[in-house]
C-alpha cells in the first residue's frame, strides 16, 4: 500500500438491492480498486436496503458477501454496524462476509481525533413514531421473535413496512428527518469526542461548531442513490468524497 493509500474508509446507505443495479456495479468496484488497498473499512449501517434474517440471504446477498469476504482475505479489516434498514442482519452472515459485527456508538480515534462512528437515526428525535419503532425493533427479544417467524412471512412484513415508510417520508416535514440540534450537542457532552460521523440522513455534508469551549464537526455521508459517498481518512486528514457513477 503506497503512503498515499487511505487507512480508513467509512461508507453507509448503499441501500442495495436487486433492483438497483448500478448501485451494486459501483459498489463491487469500489471494493476491487479502492478498498483493498486500506486497512480498514467500516459500513455504517443500511448496506442492504432491506433484510429479514441471515437464513433469508439469497445469490444477491451471497454475491455481496463473497465481494466483502475477498476484500477482507486482502487483508481489509472490514467492520459493520447496523442501519434501520439491515437491523436484522447478524453474526452468520457477517462471518461469511469477513467482517466484524459493531455495536454503536462506536468510539475510534482518525487523523488525530477522538471520533464517534453511528448510524445515526438515533440523532432524529422530532420524528417520535420513528423512535418508538426503533426502540421496538432493537430489542433483542423482539428480533428473536421475528426470527422465528417464516422467511416469507418476514418479507411480506418488510415489504408493508418499506411501503408504509416510504409514504411517511413523502408527507413529512423535512425537518423532522433530519437530526436533532440538541440531541446533537447532548452526544458531543456526553461522549467528549471531537468528532461525529454517522449516515442515515442522506444529506451528506461537514459541520463544525462550537460545544462547551472546543470546537466539534460532524461529518454526514451521503447515499449511493446517484454517485458514492465515502469518507477517507489518511495521516493525520480525514475527507468526505464523492465518488461518480462512470
């Protein structure tokens, strides 16, 4: 790896799904020319748009963890947190991707400062009905419940909830989706990092402020719907990039 080479990458809301080929293309790329030449890659959650359980995992799925699992065997460390959308994805199948499993927040240190790695949809406290769903489905004993439910059964549910949830979101104030300024500030108190990087919200973007006499960012990645979004964090400088669809 030349001196130049990224030692971290950090991605989220990649969303893939069958139906979105160009997504998948740009993804499997990324993990050929550019990921395998970092020591570590970390996904902050909603790497599938939707999953009902490792036992549920079809070719596409495969195809995916045979890409990761060959980017790990490069000697990638590759680590995974769960999204709102992938919640339910779980130890088998990141054994079979060559990555490890992530509980947030996670608490790192990148280019010389104390950071804070999360999906982020915790951040988004004016949506309330979100949270109560969130707090539900994040249950260790409500997952197992489900779990033990038909796969089919499991994606016919999934499929009503991704309908429900895409109405919502039409109808909703924006505002609402996005993070919360207070919830924000109590983390950085809170936790005492410098830094806070997260996805979820899909409004990629770099923010620096002022907390209790010290100055904090937040860094915000953005989906693939359109081109890549991938933070970069070489010696001592850490970069949120686009990358475009070729």
């Amino acid at each position: 790896m030349s001196a130049t080479s990224p030692h971290t990458l950090i991605i989220s809301d990649l969303h893939l799904q069958v139906g979105r080929p160009d997504i998948t293309e740009q993804f499997l790329d990324f993990l050929r020319r550019r990921a395998r030449f970092a020591q570590r890659l970390l996904i902050l959650g909603d790497l599938f748009e939707v999953w009902v359980g490792d036992d549920a995992a079809g070719p596409f799925e495969q195809r995916i963890a045979s890409a990761l699992a060959d980017t790990a065997a490069a000697g990638v460390d590759i680590g995974f947190l769960a999204g709102n959308r992938d919640f339910l994805l779980g130890d088998d199948y990141c054994r079979s991707a060559g990555m490890a499993r992530l509980v947030e927040p996670v608490r790192i240190e990148l280019a010389g400062a104390s950071c804070l790695l999360l999906h982020g949809d915790v951040l988004c406290t004016d949506d309330t009905a979100y949270q109560r769903f969130r707090a539900r489905v994040r249950d260790p004993e409500w997952q197992r419940r489900q779990l033990a439910r038909p796969a089919w059964l499991r994606r016919g549910l999934a499929r009503t909830y991704r309908w429900v949830s895409g109405l919502k979101t039409r109808r909703a104030d924006p505002a609402i989706m996005d993070v919360n300024d207070r919830a924000v500030i109590d983390l950085f108190e809170r936790s005492g990092v410098d830094r806070i990087i997260h996805g979820h919200t899909h409004r990629p973007g770099v923010h620096d402020a002022r907390i209790g006499g010290r100055h904090v960012q937040r860094m915000v990645l953005g989906d693939w719907f359109d081109h890549g979004s991938v933070i970069e964090v070489t010696n001592g400088s850490i970069e949120l990039v686009e990358m475009p669809r070729h």
